[in-house]
C-alpha cells in the first residue's frame, strides 16, 4: 500500500507519446527505450535574487541496496542469485566530477529500461510505481528555514540517452519520416537527421 508521500517536493514527468507505444512482436510487446539519463535543476526564487541546484538521476542505475537517504523502487530481475530483485534508479547531486555509470539493466531485466518495464502497463504513469525512475523526491533539506522569507520553486528537467544506440531518433532514416512515425515537428534545421534527442 502506498503511504503518504514524505515531506518535500515530489516531480513526476509524462514521457513523448511516441515512447509509450509498443509494437506487437510474436507474443510480446516491444516498447521503445526511454531515457536514462535526467538533468533536475531547482530554481529558487526570492523577490529578485535567483539560486540553483541540480541532480543527475540514472534512471537505469541497479543496487542491491538501498542508496542512502533514497528509497527507489525496485524490479524483479533475472538471474539466479538469492536477492531476484534490485533497486532501481539513482540521484546524486551534479557537479564537474559526475561520470555516467554504466548499466546493467538489460542485461539482468532483459530489456531496455522502457515505461513498463516493471511488467505493469502504467508503471510510468503511475508515481508510486516509477518515482525514482520518472520522477524526483527533493527534500529540500539543503534550504534555509523561514527565516530567509518566502520563496518561489521551480524545476526544469531535461532527458537523454545514456546509450546512444538506443535513441529513438536512430529508427528514423529521412527527417520527413519524424512526424510521420513519431509526430514529432522539426523546425529551425536543415534536410539533415538530428544526431540525438533531448527531452524536456
């Protein structure tokens, strides 16, 4: 059962319509890869001075336990090992050390992190299923009591492809096909194929 959610600001992200959509393959449902990698940056905002932070969240990251001060949600895997299951998903605040981490999560989930990759149709939808995968808990521990008067928050997120294989925009082979297969809009480029997607 899901309890209240903590004390904090929770996010919650929908991803493209286009990554939601499976295609029938034998008896399976074949889902596009979803982003792996999220850029989270908060922006506080007191009368007119502005202040930020931001999070790398690896939302294929696998633990056998628990990252400390995080509650990820967790999916069976396969393998043979006692513990069949993992932790999934990791933040860490970003700075100019951060490194992406290489996954295994095709390897012991036999897929692509997808949105139902938890075997439940709504998994992405659903912020209790995913919220350390599509979604953020900032605790907001790192901000100054009342004190410093009131403030307003705001987030940008922003998604990629650790894997470069695995971006949607590699399925596409003439710009004119984006729209059709994905309806998606290009504008601003020339006849040439984007390299690789950015969601936000």
């Amino acid at each position: 059962t899901w309890g209240q959610l903590k004390q904090g600001i929770h996010i919650h992200w929908a991803l493209p319509d286009a990554l939601t959509r499976a295609t029938a393959n034998d008896e399976t449902l074949d889902f596009p890869a979803a982003p792996t990698r999220w850029l989270l940056t908060r922006f506080v905002i007191r009368g007119t001075k502005v202040s930020t932070m931001s999070w790398i969240l690896e939302s294929d990251a696998l633990s056998a336990e628990a990252p400390d001060d995080q509650e990820p949600v967790t999916m069976p895997i396969s393998n043979e090992d006692k513990d069949n299951f993992r932790y999934v998903g990791h933040w860490q605040v970003f700075n100019k050390d951060w490194r992406s981490n290489a996954s295994e999560f095709k390897k012991l989930m036999g897929s692509e992190l997808n949105v139902a990759s938890s075997g439940v149709a709504s998994f992405a939808a659903y912020y209790p299923n995913c919220h350390s995968v599509f979604g953020f808990w900032d605790q907001l521990t790192d901000l100054k009591g009342a004190e410093d008067g009131p403030a307003n928050l705001m987030y940008a997120v922003t998604g990629w492809h650790d894997c470069p294989e695995n971006d949607t925009i590699k399925e596409v082979d003439a710009p004119s096909n984006i729209e059709t297969i994905y309806s998606w809009t290009l504008k601003g480029i020339d006849d040439s194929i984007p390299s690789y997607t950015i969601y936000n």
